[in-house]
C-alpha cells in the first residue's frame, strides 16, 4: 500500500481492470472510471516524460474521477503529484512487484469467481461417469437415497439438499455444497451421516459442473410421459440453459442404473452420436422405402 489507505472501504463495483492511458492522454469521453486501473511500465513512462504542468493536469483529471483503486506495476515509483492527489483523495494506490500482463492475468479470473451470479436451491448434486447430475424434486421423494446408492455403486457427492450455484463462463453453471454441508447427507429415518468417513474420500468431491438436471416426479397413472427423447428438454438455471430429464418414479423401478443410462447418453450426444435421432432417421428411411415399393407395385398392371 503506497497511499490513500483512507480510500480503503471504497466499493469495487465491476470485474474489470483497465489501462487509463487514453484518459492521461486527454481523451476521456469513453473513460470507465468504476473499473480497477492499472498504471504499467509505459503510462508511467509517459508521465515521466512530460513536462511539471501538463504532467499535473493530466493527473488532477485522472485523479478527480471516483476510482475505486490504482495499482503501480513492476514496483514501479509513481510521480509526486499522484501520491499527493491520492491522500487528498482517499483513492488507495498499490504497489505491485508483478509486470501488467502477469497482473492482469491473476486478477481477472479471481474478479470473475467474486461478481459471478450465484444461488442455491434445494436439491443433490453427484458426479456419475464425470457427468454432473442435479437430482431436483419435491422435498422427501428420494434424491438423497438415489444419489447414496450412486455412492456406493462408485459414483461421488457432491452436494446434498442445498446446491450452492455459481456461473463461470457465461455458459458454465458450477456446483459445490456449503462448508458446513460438504460431505454430509441427511437420510431420512436415519439422520446425517458423512460419507467421506463411510466411503472413503474418494466418494465426494468439492464442485462439480451441472450438465443435466434430472428431475424426480411421483408416478401419475395416464401422464403423458416421454418415450424417445427426440426433442430433448431444457431447463434455465441462473440464465444457462441445461439438458432435462424428467423420471418418474414407481415401485420397483431401478432408478441408479436409469441416472447412470442419463450420464452415459449425455456422454454419447457430446461426443456426437444421438441415439433417438438416428433411430428416427432409420425409421423414416424404412418408411419411405416401404411406401416407393408400395407405389412401384400400385403402377405393376400386368
């Protein structure tokens, strides 16, 4: 910390970190001054190289922005006028011993993690093949059961009954249980148990990707249920759109061997190969051949 240590509780509003060589230059119509700002080894040497006057008016317009932070690259000493503008203007300045794009290149995923959208919501989430699985349903219908056999069948947990949400990457939706959860799981009719003591440390993981969300319905005679999966549904969870799986439930049904079916065809389609779509395909093919040989013979008149 170099000076402005008054300017410490200033809220930092945006994950982004900019240059202000434009605004230093004179030009300051576009200038974004909630961003972060980084003084490298060339806006410094370019402050160095004018003269006493323009040197301080270009640093007094700088300077007169509500900046949440400057940071000095390289270890860089940073000319008197901006040490003195930013103790009359509680606007902290930091030394660092790191060059610009190094700087740049650790700041920017660790500003990425703390503004990324983040939720929780009620549901269980597992890596099955390396396939992450978010089990939703209503409150008691078995995704804690259904993810403990997966469990024991090999597979790892992840988060149990509260699935913290974080975006990464505009189109990643990572997933991890709180701290104080994180490898336990509540099985009703007989408490909490840890997993990782039961099974081992390999049973559970800290975060995992969300690629399907598998949703667990109670079993209603008559509903229309789907049958090939050629339209595939989906859902939007913290504005990223993710595969649906809708099961429903009923005496007897394997439902682990099913969720380990869903993960391994999501491997399947990512890799290329639809399986409803090719039976569709060779369906319509049969279809067709069938109705030219039913037309050639309606034309056979001999």
């Amino acid at each position: 910390m170099l000076s402005g240590e008054g300017g410490l509780d200033r809220k930092i509003t945006v994950a982004e970190v900019s240059s202000p060589g434009l605004v230093l230059a004179g030009f300051a119509k576009r200038f974004q001054s909630n961003r972060l700002h980084a003084l490298g080894e060339t806006e410094v040497a370019y402050l160095r190289a004018l003269k006493p006057t323009p040197r301080r008016k270009a640093l007094e317009k700088f300077m007169s922005y509500d900046l949440p932070c400057v940071f000095l690259m390289k270890g860089l000493r940073p000319p008197r006028e901006l040490t003195r503008l930013s103790k009359e203007r509680d606007i902290p300045v930091i030394v660092s011993a790191l060059k610009t794009a190094e700087f740049y290149r650790r700041i920017g995923p660790y500003l990425l993690e703390v503004f990324a959208p983040a939720d929780t919501m009620h549901g269980s989430l597992a890596d099955v093949y390396g396939v992450g699985l978010l089990f939703v349903g209503r409150s008691g219908i078995g995704k804690s059961e259904c993810v403990l056999d997966l469990v024991e069948r090999g597979h790892r947990l992840v988060a149990d009954d509260s699935v913290h949400l974080t975006m990464r990457a505009w189109d990643i939706l990572m997933g991890r249980a709180h701290d104080l959860s994180h490898h336990y799981m509540e099985i009703r009719g007989v408490g909490l148990i840890d997993l990782r003591a039961l099974f081992g440390v390999r049973a559970v993981r800290m975060q995992k990707r969300i690629e399907v969300v598998v949703e667990l319905t109670d079993w209603v005679s008559g509903q229309e249920v789907e049958r090939l999966g050629i339209d595939g549904k989906t859902t939007t969870v913290l504005g990223v759109e993710l595969p649906k799986v809708t099961i429903p439930l009923n005496p007897g049904k394997n439902l682990t061997v099913i969720c380990e079916v869903v993960a391994m065809n999501h491997l399947l389609r990512y890799s290329g190969v639809n399986p409803a779509q090719q039976f569709n395909e060779r369906l319509l093919e049969q279809m067709a051949q069938q109705s030219e040989l039913r037309e050639y013979l309606s034309e056979d008149y001999e």
